[in-house]
C-alpha cells in the first residue's frame, strides 16, 4: 500500500522527468522536420 509521502515522492519524480522526456521528443520531430525541409 502506497503512503501519502510515496504519492508525492512519485508525482514529483515523475512531474520533473515528463517535460524533460517532451523537450526531447519536440528536438528530434524538429530536426526531423527540419532535415525534411532541408531535403525538399
């Protein structure tokens, strides 16, 4: 069973970790889109 403390423990770890895991994801489309754009 989970504590109050684990909850907030997980959502903080998880709230730090997802913008970052977004950041790339937007990097690579762009440079994807970008290298696309290049090609055309």
């Amino acid at each position: 069973m989970l504590t109050r403390d684990d909850l907030i423990r997980e959502y903080r770890t998880r709230s730090a970790t997802f913008p970052a895991l977004l950041l790339v994801y937007l990097i690579i489309l762009g440079t994807m889109g970008a290298t696309a754009f290049a090609i055309i």
